[in-house]
C-alpha cells in the first residue's frame, strides 16, 4: 500500500462512548456497498483531515468478519500523543464522511493451530474480538485472558463474558489481579499458539516468559503499532528522488514523504510489518530507531530505517528513496 493506494469512500454511521478513554467508530460505504471482506485479527489506516494535517493511523477492526456492511473500530484516547486519537474524540461525528484504507491482516489466527490462547491488555483487546466472532461458529478451540487497569476501563468485558461464557478470564490491575502467566502457558495442550496485544512491557513480557519455557517462535504471535514519537525536526534527503525535506516535530519521515509527493509503500505505518523499510545511503548521526521489525544488528550497522516511526538526530540523513 502507499499514499496513492485505493481508499474506501465511507460514512460514520455511529459513535458510541464506551468509557471515559474510549470511543466505538462504525464506517459502512458512502454509495450503500458491501465492505471489503477481512478475516479476524485485520486493521485498517483511517485517513483524517486535522485542520490542514493529514493524519493516517492504523486500527484494528473489531466488528465480526462475517458483518459485510460495516466495520467497527475503538479508539483510545492519548491526551499526550500527535493528535490521532484527539481528533477522532473530539471531531469525528456520525455523518461525517472519510475515507479508509483496505483491510490487511499481518496478526491473523494460525490455521494450524490445535487452540488458540488470547493474551490482551487494555485497547489491544480490539483485534480479539474480530478473531474470536470469526473463530466462535466453526468449533474452534480459545481461550481470552484479558488485563484491565480497573472495571470501569474495560472494554467489552460485559459483551465478552456474555458471549463466550467460561472461555473469558478478566483480571483487574486495581483490585491487585494478575495473569498467573508461566501457570497458565505450562497447562496448555500440545498444539497451542499464543496471541498477545496491548502495551509494550506486557508484549515483552508474555514472549520472554514463552520463550524462556520453550515455547517455538513460530507458535508465539504479537501485534503492536507504535505512534511515532515526537522530537527535534531534522532534515532527510531523498537520493532516488532528489529531494530534502524538513521532517516536523510531530510528523514521521514517511508523512513528510508523503506530504512532499514521493510515493512510499506501508502497510501498518506503526514499525511492525516492514513494508516500509527503506536503506540508508549515508548517515552522519544517530537514528533513533522505534520498530520493532529490524534486528539489533540491522539498526546498529545503520543501514536500514523504517520511516514511519524512526527518527534522526545529527549532520546527514541519505534514504534510498
């Protein structure tokens, strides 16, 4: 996908408060067509107009693969982020037209496994819903365990329960409860994959914890889009291209790419999936890598970027772009 990607024209048909962090979007088509169809553990890149700033963030889809009219996304709320997130709160009504991007799946459900065991925490509870609403009618094997700072911040943990009684455990941070993790991973059956999504010290946590006690890499699946930081602007040069462009304080190296005209591919613009990683024809300076798709060595040779989250601090900044 790139900036001239076919989007989908759509209408937010509602917007519902979940909690006080939360909102619930529903996009159907503005001509009354079906959506694209996408499988469970799917996101899509919302495309804003932020009062002359195009924003584009990606989000899982939660609504029921089997729903062709309309797809459904929950956004939390980062009074401290770029911006995203605050527009869709404060500005994104039902009625008001947008588009999207179409649906990509880099976080789908292992076809060959035997049970799929769901680890969530906070808003990356999102993508499970999809998964599970896909997986529920066919007999599939899994089990949620769902972490939540308190009750009142849990999303869906009434709709959840309801709905897949006795295959939904939910531990709340403020009432002292934790995921027994290393209990719970030694007690599953041969065949088991393990999900995780939500903050980044839980995704670290739960993979080490895996792998410590054996578990194979190709068994153990994660998801996490990183917002890209905020810093110092810097300049970049575009070899291929011939450019230089300034990258803002608030804006990733593939949004200033974006907004210069230079077509740049992406899938999740959030560090994860490595459509966008770019090589780097000279760098004079330290680049503050954000992914986390490169390896430790590919960053320290300085030879790689992913410019949707990374950033750069120094003389010269080459991109063979």
């Amino acid at each position: 996908m790139s900036v001239g990607a076919p989007r989908i024209d759509v209408i937010v048909s509602e917007v519902v408060e979940v909690n006080d962090l939360i909102k619930r979007f529903r996009f159907v088509r503005a001509d009354g067509g079906d959506m694209p169809h996408f499988s469970g553990g799917s996101h899509v890149v919302i495309e804003m107009n932020d009062h002359g700033t195009r924003r584009m963030n990606p989000y899982s889809l939660m609504s029921d693969p089997a729903d062709s009219k309309g797809y459904e996304i929950s956004v939390r709320r980062d009074d401290a982020g770029r911006g995203g997130s605050l527009y869709m709160h404060r500005h994104v009504k039902a009625g008001m037209r947008m588009q999207i991007g179409h649906p990509v799946n880099l976080f789908p459900p292992d076809a060959r496994a035997k049970k799929h065991l769901f680890l969530a925490g906070g808003i990356g509870i999102t993508p499970f819903m999809s998964m599970m609403s896909q997986l529920a009618p066919v007999g599939a094997r899994f089990e949620l365990h769902y972490s939540v700072r308190s009750r009142a911040l849990g999303a869906y943990v009434d709709r959840l329960t309801a709905a897949y009684a006795g295959r939904v455990h939910v531990y709340v941070d403020e009432k002292g409860e934790a995921i027994d993790l290393k209990t719970l991973l030694a007690t599953q059956p041969l065949g088991t994959h393990l999900y995780v999504c939500g903050p980044k010290g839980m995704i670290e946590w739960v993979k080490s914890t895996a792998y410590a006690m054996g578990w194979p890499a190709n068994t153990v699946h994660s998801e996490e889009f990183l917002a890209p930081p905020v810093g110092q602007p810097f300049e970049v040069e575009l070899a291929a291209s011939g450019r230089t462009l300034t990258v803002g304080a608030a804006q990733s190296i593939l949004e200033a790419m974006e907004a210069a005209g230079v077509d740049a591919p992406y899938l999740c613009r959030g560090g994860a999936c490595g459509q966008c990683e770019t090589a780097v024809v000279r760098c004079d300076g330290h680049i503050h890598h954000h992914d986390h798709w490169l390896s430790d060595d590919e960053k320290a040779a300085k030879t790689k970027i992913m410019p949707c989250v990374s950033r750069f601090e120094g003389k010269t900044l080459v991109l063979d772009r």
